[in-house]
C-alpha cells in the first residue's frame, strides 16, 4: 500500500487535531478526579466506525506491538521520574504486590470466574492474568492529585511500575500454550530467568550508560534527554534479543539513569514526560478504536461487573494483605491501597496478547477486559479523595514549591541551580542570609520584574523571584534540601527540624 504526500498531509491534520483535543481533555479529566485515559479511549470509540470519520482499525498484531512499544515509553519515564530515596522504604511492599500479589489476584479471578461465570478455565487463568495488574499511567495522573503521605505514594507507583514485567511474561506464556508443554515448573522457571535476566541487563546498561553519560560533552543540551532515552531502550532491545523481559530491563535502566547526577537532568525528565503523555495519548485512542462499540453486549458487561466486584473486593484485598507481611502498615493504609489498585491502559494491552495469537475466546476476554476498564476507572478514580478522607489517611503532601533546574559547572565540579519561588512557597520575606546553605553554596543572582540583582545578606526574597544558586557538586543534594525545607516550612527550619541555627 502506497503512502503520497497528499496522505501524509490529511494525517498530520486529523492527528494533530486529535493530539490536541486529547491533551485540551486531559485538563477537564483531572478537574473530575478522572484518568485521563478515559477520555483518550472515549476519543478512539468517537473515531472508529460509529464515529463520523468511520476508521476502521481491527489489525490486533499492529495494535499489539504498538500498545508494547507505547507502554515501554510509560515505563521509561516511569523509571526516570521516580525518586530512588522515595522508593527504597517500600520497594519490599512493591515488590510483594507485583509478584505474590499478582499470583494471588490471578488465582482469585480464575477461580471466581470458572466458578460463578462458567468460564472455561484456559479462559479464567488468561483473564486473572489479564486483570490483575495495576496501571502506571492511571496510578500516576489520579494520586498526584490526592493529598497523602509519601509512603502511600510510594507503595502505589513502586507497584505500578514493577508488576507490568511479569504480567506480560504470564500473559504471553498462557497465550502461547507453554502451560501444557512445559508444565507450571518449567513456566514459573521461565518466568524467573525473564525477570532476573531482564532486571541484570537494565542494572548493568543502566550504570554504564551513565558512567559514559556524566564523560561526554555532547554538542547540544537537546541531546542528552534523547540519549538517556536512548540508553533505556537499548537496555529493552537487548533484554528482547536474549528472550529476558524487555520491561523489567527498561524499568530498571531507566531508574538507575534518573537518579544518576547526569547533566541537565531536570530537562531529561521533562522530555520523558512529554514523550510518555504522547505514547499514552496513541495508545488509549488505539485500543478505543480497536473496540468496535456495537461488539459491547450486555452479556459482556454483566461479565465485566462481576470480574470487577471480584477483582476489587477480593482479590485485591487478599493480595494486599498477604503482601503486606513482608512490610507492615496501619490496616487503614492497607485498605487504602487495596482501593487505589487502578486499571488503566494496561489490562487493555495485555489482551491484545492473545487476539495476536489467535487464542480462542480472545475477543471476548477483550471485551471483558475494556468494558471493566471503564467501569472501575469511573467508580474508583473520582472517589479516592473520599476514600483518603474516610480512612483517615489523606494529610497534606510535601508541597512542590520549588522547581529546580541544573546546569554542570565542570572545571570547578559545582552546579548551577536554578529556583523558582512559586505562589505559596514559605520562601517568601526570608532573608538571602537566613538561607544558610551549605558552606560554599551561594546566591549568585535574583532575577526580579524582569530584572536582574546581585543579592546582598538582607535581601529579601519575593513570591515570583528566580534564584541562581551556585554550589559545589559535593554538596548539591545539601544544597537543594536546604531549599525545599526553607521553601516548605520558612526561616524557622532549623529549628522544625530540631536543630538550632549556628550563629554566622
């Protein structure tokens, strides 16, 4: 099939169109407490072959490694934007909740299914397996909306982005037919050299790369995000090509890289959130476009209801609990976590597992699957901040008042730092001197109105002003701290922190 110019010209027009309904819609989703996935699919169901534009897409092979490179990108930017110092008190609960508690879910779903909907059980296994992962993407855009402590946060996005790995290795191993020829030992055994190797191969090209990251000078500040982007995927290439589990490898690599001191990592993360609501955006206006609306039958729904009430107050609980063994939490932020399980766009591309390989009964797991997507999302996405409330667990989060920004000063090993005092910052009426950065660290300039100042001891700083802050490398992490504790809590955080201030 050929592909002119004139063609060219009517997609980037109808795309570009799309993108940009999509990201206008994204601002309203979060205004309703909603995953803006829902809206993206709503736009896919718009456009397919109930829609005016009629598109018909049905290719589930295309759709299939389309949703597999769409959530490697989600995956990436997972890694790079997640704080390892956050993520480290819960990794043991994260990790917990993406293997004991995947199985756990899985053999919930089975069950119930086989049992109450007559399922047959290659079909039960194959939607427990489908269901029981939680989504990065709709996990990150709902809870960065609710106000609650860190190690909630943490729990939820450790989850999210570890239990995509091996989902997709039990979903591909059920759809292929390994269960009979190799039985659950040679399956559990696969599965486990996928996620070993894959996780080897993220840790070893993630260190690499930014070994070699932090001794080039690359020719443009535009070329780092690219290559650390770059580096992640090729930590996925090469997992692939040795039959290791690409996800688990670019997850890792990504993590390692993100909280590498690479240069101009501020703007590294910004390029693979950008590049992750685009691969977000394609991707929830595929799957809705792959889900033909008059192929929605009310048998498929009342499927998709009891799956749902399966999945949400059984299995999810279960698996919760007996994860939670492993690292103990208040029963209140237990059951917090057991409702916050969201899915999202990726139970949608786990299905499209088997409608590439031909598995009988595929389409109507399909069916299930999307139909309980949207349900769920509706009725849990809006309802956290109540839930949060109810529970007694929402508290205010730490504000995100301070945008940093670093720039590498190499022949005297310091950063430039550059901050923004935001509306509510506590920054504001301090002092330049009452900072008390770290010995060498300084303010360099106030950039105020436009114009700029060179600070003096008693200068007082504004709500609005730009701060460039230079600081030995050594003491950078110091340096920002310091900022963000100022910024939070004002003057007085030496002493809200316990520790008087030293006199100069």
């Amino acid at each position: 099939m050929s592909f002119d110019v004139h063609q060219l010209d009517v997609f980037l027009l109808v795309g570009s169109l799309v993108l940009i309904g999509a990201i206008l819609s994204a601002r309203l989703a979060l205004g309703a407490g909603l995953p803006s996935l829902l809206i993206f699919l709503l736009i896919g169901l718009l456009l397919g072959e109930a829609g005016p534009l009629a598109i018909n897409f049905d290719d589930a092979q295309l759709a299939h490694a389309l949703g597999f490179g769409a959530l490697a990108l989600i995956l990436a930017e997972g890694g790079l934007t997640t704080e390892w110092h956050e993520m480290r008190p819960t990794l043991r609960l994260g990790v917990a909740l993406s293997t004991v508690g995947v199985a756990i879910s899985v053999a919930i779903v089975a069950v119930g299914t086989h049992y109450l909907l007559g399922l047959p059980w290659p079909l039960a296994i194959l939607l427990g397996a489908i269901c029981s992962p939680t989504d990065a993407a709709a996990v990150f855009s709902v809870l960065r909306t609710v106000p609650l402590p860190r190690r909630l946060t943490s729990s939820l996005e450790t989850e999210s982005g570890l239990n995509d790995a091996p989902t997709v290795v039990l979903v591909t191993v059920i759809s292929s037919g390994a269960f009979e020829e190799d039985g659950v030992l040679g399956v559990a055994s696969l599965i486990l050299y996928e996620l070993a190797a894959g996780v080897v191969l993220g840790a070893v090209i993630g260190v690499a790369g930014a070994w070699v990251m932090r001794r080039i000078a690359l020719p443009a500040s535009g070329l780092y995000p690219i290559a650390v982007l770059s580096l992640s995927f090729v930590a996925y290439g090469a997992s692939a090509a040795v039959h290791a589990s690409g996800f688990a490898a670019i997850y890792v690599a990504a993590l390692i890289l993100g909280n590498s001191e690479l240069p101009h990592r501020v703007a590294t993360r910004s390029f693979a959130e950008g590049i992750a609501w685009l691969a977000q955006i394609g991707l929830f206006v595929m799957l809705g476009l792959l889900m033909p609306v008059d192929r929605i039958q009310s048998i498929e729904i009342t499927f998709a209801v009891v799956t749902g009430l399966l999945l949400t107050f059984v299995a999810r609980p279960v698996s919760v609990w007996v994860s939670s063994r492993v690292q103990p939490m208040p029963v209140r932020e237990l059951a917090f976590i057991s409702w916050a399980g969201l899915r999202g766009a990726v139970p949608i591309v786990l299905a499209t597992i088997p409608l590439a390989a031909d598995v009988e009964g595929a389409y109507r797991v399909f069916d299930i699957v999307f139909v309980m997507v949207v349900i769920y999302t509706v009725v849990t996405g809006p309802t956290l901040p109540w839930v949060a409330r109810l529970l007694g667990v929402s508290r205010p989060a730490e504000p995100r008042y301070l945008e940093v920004e670093a720039a590498p000063l190499e022949r005297v090993a310091a950063d430039l730092l550059q901050v923004a005092i935001a509306p509510g910052s506590r920054m504001h009426g301090v002092e330049v001197g009452e900072l008390r950065l770290p010995h060498g660290a300084s303010v360099s300039l106030v950039i105020r109105g436009g114009e700029a100042l060179v600070p003096e001891r008693r200068t007082v700083l504004r709500h609005g002003d730009d701060l460039v802050v230079v600081t030995p490398r050594k003491s950078r992490e110091q340096t920002e701290e310091r900022l963000r504790r100022v910024s939070t809590t004002g003057r007085l955080a030496h002493w809200l922190d316990g520790v008087a201030p030293q006199p100069d």
